[in-house]
C-alpha cells in the first residue's frame, strides 16, 4: 500500500503540470479540430427553444442570429483546416486559430446560446498561449496546384455542407422542395444569390447567410492561397552546386549515389566546417534525403545535425531514402531515428565481369542474336559528342520516356548532357540498315553518373519501343566491356526494393510468412516493377550492396513512402493552375541556417 501513494501522488502532479510541451502540439490540433466541428454544428443545427439563454436572445437584433450562424459556420470551418497545421507547430496556425476561437465561442453564444460550447472555445486559449513557444515552425514550400485543389475541395465541401443547412430547418420548410431545388437553392447561396427553397420567418435569412459564408470562405482561401506572398521550394544554386561538386572530386568514390546529389531541384545543408552536406526534397511535409550525406565521413554529424534542426525548424518529417549500411549507422547514432533495409543496390565488378560461363549463357545468346541482326553499339563521355547529336540523344530519352512525367529522385540525376557533367558516360545502341527514324539510326540509351574517379552509377535506360527486345542487355555489356578505356573499375545498376525478400521466399524451405511476403511483391510488381528490377539485375551476377530508409517513428512510414513515391514520379499531385494564377518563378530560398548566419526507392529505369 505504501509503493501506492507516491505513484498517485506523482500521478496527481503530473494531471496538474499538464502534458509535455513537446505533446501540446498534437493535442491542441485534435481538440482545435472538435471545436471545430462544434462551430460548424452551432452553425448549421437550429438554437434549443428550451435553453435557459432563450429568454436573452429574445431581446438581440432580428440580424445578429444569422450572422451569428454564419460567423459560427465560418470558424468551425476555418479551425477544422488550421487543425493540422497546429499538429505540426505552425506559426501562422496558432495566429490564425488565436483570433478564431474567441469569435467562434461569441457566435455560438449568440445563436445557439451555448455557454458550454463557447467555454470550451474559450478554455483552449489557455494551452495555446500559455504554450505559444511549441508553435514556432515555420512555413513549407509551396506549390501551384494547392490554390487549384483548395477550391475544389472546399467547393466539394461547400455543396454538401450547403445541403445539411439547407435540410436543417424542416419545420420551417416551405412545402416539400425537391433534391434538384436543394441543391439549386445551396448553389445560388453559394454566390450570394436568392434560390428556390423557402423557409418560414428568419430562418431564410440564417440559410442564406451560412450558404454565402461557405461561398465567400471557399473564394476567399483560393485568392489567399493563390496570391499569398512566395515561399518558394528551395533549389539547389549554382555556389551550392559548385561546393558539392568540389566535395564529390574528393569524396565522390564513397557513395554510388553522391552524384545524383546534384539534381536542381534539391536543396542542401552543409556542415559547420562545410566538409560535408545533405541534400533533400520537401514533399508533403516530409524532408526526404537520398543517399548518404556527401563529403568527409568525419564531417557528417554536423551535416545531419544542420539536417535535422532544419526539419525541426519547420516541423517536417525527417526520412532518408537508399542509404548504405555505414550511412545508416551514422544517421541512427547521432539522431535517435530508426534505420529499415529497403532493398539491394547491384554493382558490377568490372574486372570480374565475363560472358563466359553457363551463369551468363542466357545474357550471352541474347547480345549475340541483337549483334547479328545488325545493332553496334557506342560508348563515349559526354564532352566527347557534338551538340547536335547530344540534342538528339535529349530529344530521344524524352519522347520514349513511357510516362508523363519524369521518374527519379534518389538514383536519377534528371537531365542529360548538361555541360558540367561532362564526365558521365553514354552508351547508345544503333542499326544502321533500319529505316532511319526521328531520331536517325538511334535505338537505345543508358545514361551513367560519375562514381569517383573509377566508378559509374547507372542513371537511365531508354530505348524505342520499335526496336528488337534486348537493347538494355546489349548496352550494360557494351558499356561493361568498354569500362577499362574510361579507367571504370565498377559500376552501379539498378536498384532492387526488397530484393533479399524476394530471393528467400523462392528458395526451398521458405516459410508461409516469407512466402506470403513474397506473393504480395510479385502482386505489386504489376505497377511497381519491384520483381522485374531485380531479375534483370539478377542476370549480370552482381553483388548486393544493402540500402536502407532512416525514419523517425514506425507511423511516419506510410508518410514517408507516399512522399517517396511522389518524389520518385509515381503519384503525380501536380495539377496545372489557368496562366492567371500561376506566379512568377523567384529566386532560392535560403536554409533556416543560412538565414540564421546572415541575419543568423528507386531509379528512373525501363527493364526490358
């Protein structure tokens, strides 16, 4: 009974502390998003005629009531879309859910004559200014198509709630009015405009109210988000590109991936000491880093330290996607995070690399038959091609792409025959007697990056669809065969998600959840190509260089792969803004860290 007091006590103290700092966050979002839901009922039910508060409504102006309903409307909805921002420690959530509360808890005193509704309004002030410090995060990157998307959804959101309010009142229904002249009567209140639907005595004026609040919050949040002042995504500048590129010449050979650090539309933090950098994307509130950190393995702690203070400054989720084992181990000691194997990166020995041998008889026969059939093959860097056939070679990888968009994040640099990348490799495949096509006697592409002074790392593989299956076979054993001109020892092909997984479940002895897990990845394979990637890897005999994703809590990871496969091309949210809202393109944004100082998985490939 003694060991049982202390902990009550302790128990009792901490109900009275309240909960962490770090926790308020979190809680204020959800209880900010049942306020809401408390405004947006006030706003749209009729008042009680048998509250106690009756008898003083009766003495307020005839208007105040459907003001009051619409007010009350109004900032339910308002603190229902503030609601996740307050979760992520948003500045402008907290200012904004700051002047709302007071005047959703008036409204619902006014009209529904709700003491306990508008004190519960009024008590979540006291969280949120007392713990105003936990709101400090600043703004994300944004984009063109949220102004778009907003106004669907809320015009969507508008035109169900419209007809809620519409049906609310049936005892003051004029008639039976039918679903048609519902939703015709929400949509003229929408623009403020009188409709079909009549109601006896105010309660017209309360409908008509709400419905043009819901019509002028869904135009006034598109302007806002449309027209707000720019805080563009951060990309990546030409000093940053020169100090990476200055990093990789001497610690390029460490990470197959250091290379495709360079794409311009990442950003980048560097250590204090500048030896060493992260470079990341923004997407959906994720802060996604590919790779391990590029620069001296000593330096890297800074790097991620300036990583992560980044993240927390704005309240992203920090991931990192394709990582090596060491990078892991770097990433999980010096940050808390959690390290998972995402799948097997295969890399090529040069010197070891034979067609010889019943391993390779299957690759061999195929390369032999594409050979008679009269394709040759070219391997060159990329300073040693004529522009013009470069901007063939561009024209080519574009129009036989196979997808709207551009794949790659992680493994794919986004550009070819960029005259800083001079020293990539490209291997095309010709036939001469063919019938000459757009794009002349040109079949097929690889595209290498740079891996050090003595590597290559496989970017893209593109070939037109007209030409003989195997082009992407001959290319990687024309390019393997000519690496010792190019002083290449290794090279890095593709990247196989899951690839252990998948060779276990098919081996003898497997067990049910093993085999299981593996019949769900050939299933995915159908869209993903998580089975094709690996046997076509599979076929030049590599070795497995295990990649892993850092992640924060076991919960963040459907976020992080949602980002992933945004960031990677496969979930395209991106939709196209009229020419009169899109805005001017403005120059990078600075890091957190840079203002601080001066004021203070998978790549793009197409297997055959």
């Amino acid at each position: 009974m003694s060991i049982g007091v202390p902990n009550r006590s302790s128990r009792v103290r901490q109900l009275i502390r309240g909960p962490r700092p770090e926790a308020v966050p979190a809680l204020v979002g959800r209880a900010c998003a049942l306020v809401g839901l408390l405004d947006v009922a006030a706003g749209v039910f009729p008042r009680f005629r048998h509250s106690r508060m009756h008898t003083l409504a009766e003495v307020l102006p005839g208007a105040l009531g459907p003001f009051a309903a619409a007010l009350s409307l109004s900032a339910g909805v308002l603190l229902l879309l503030l609601a996740h921002g307050l979760k992520r420690s948003k500045r402008r959530a907290w200012r904004a859910a700051v002047a709302l509360l007071p005047a959703g808890a008036v409204a619902q005193f006014t009209y529904r004559h709700s003491l306990v509704g508008a004190l519960i309004s009024v008590a979540l002030l006291v969280p949120l200014l007392r713990h105003r410090d936990q709101f400090a995060a600043l703004p994300d990157p944004r984009s063109r198509w949220r102004a778009l998307a907003n106004f669907v959804l809320m015009g969507a959101g508008s035109l169900g709630l419209g007809l809620v309010i519409v049906s609310a009142h049936p005892g003051r229904l004029v008639g039976d009015p039918s679903l048609a002249d519902r939703i015709s009567h929400v949509l003229y209140g929408l623009f403020g405009f009188e409709g079909p639907v009549d109601y006896q005595g105010n309660t017209s004026w309360t409908v008509a109210f709400s419905l043009g609040a819901l019509g002028l919050l869904t135009a006034i949040t598109t302007i806002y988000l449309a027209f707000r002042p720019e805080h563009p995504a951060a990309r990546l500048t030409e000093e940053d590109e020169v100090r990476l590129r200055a990093l990789l010449d001497k610690h390029g050979r460490r990470d197959s991936l250091g290379h495709f650090a360079l794409r311009r539309d990442k950003a980048v933090v560097f250590s204090p000491s500048g030896k060493a950098a992260v470079t990341y994307r923004v997407v959906s509130g994720v802060m996604l880093a590919s790779g391990d950190p590029i620069g001296d393995v000593e330096a890297w702690p800074g790097a991620i330290e300036r990583f992560m203070d980044e993240a927390k400054a704005h309240s992203w989720t920090p991931a990192v996607m394709g990582c090596s084992e060491t990078g892991g181990e770097v990433w999980t000691r010096e940050t808390g995070l959690d390290a998972l194997e995402l799948g097997d990166e295969a890399v090529v020995d040069v010197a070891d690399f034979s067609l010889a041998g019943r391993a390779m008889r299957n690759v061999r026969q195929m390369v032999k038959r594409i050979e008679r059939a009269g394709y040759e093959t070219r391997v060159r860097r990329v300073r040693d091609i004529g522009e013009g056939e470069l901007e063939r070679i561009r024209l080519a990888a574009e129009d036989w792409r196979g997808t709207d968009t551009e794949r790659g994040f992680s493994m794919a640099l986004g550009r070819i025959g960029d005259p800083t990348d001079g020293d990539c490799l490209i291997a095309t495949a010709h036939k001469a007697d063919a019938e000459p096509g757009p794009y002349g006697d040109l079949k097929a592409i690889l595209h290498f990056v740079p891996w050090g002074p003595d590597g290559a790392s496989l970017d893209l593989m593109r070939r037109d669809r007209s030409a003989d299956p195997g082009m992407n076979e001959l290319l990687i054993v024309a390019s393997l065969q000519a690496a010792p001109r190019f002083d290449v020892a290794r090279v890095s092909l593709n990247f196989a998600m899951f690839r252990s997984a998948l060779a276990r479940g098919e081996k003898i002895g497997a067990g049910p959840v093993l085999r299981a897990w593996r019949g769900l990845l050939v299933f995915l394979s159908r869209w993903f190509q998580i089975e094709s990637l690996y046997k076509f890897n599979a076929k030049f005999q590599p070795r497995w260089e295990p990649r892993f994703v850092v992640y924060r809590a076991s919960g963040d990871l459907p976020r992080i792969g949602f980002a992933a496969m945004q960031a990677e091309g496969f979930v395209n949210l991106a939709l196209p803004l009229p020419r009169f809202l899109r805005r001017r393109t403005s120059a990078a944004r600075a890091c957190a860290h840079a203002v601080a100082e001066h004021t203070m998985a998978d790549r793009d490939v197409r297997a055959a």
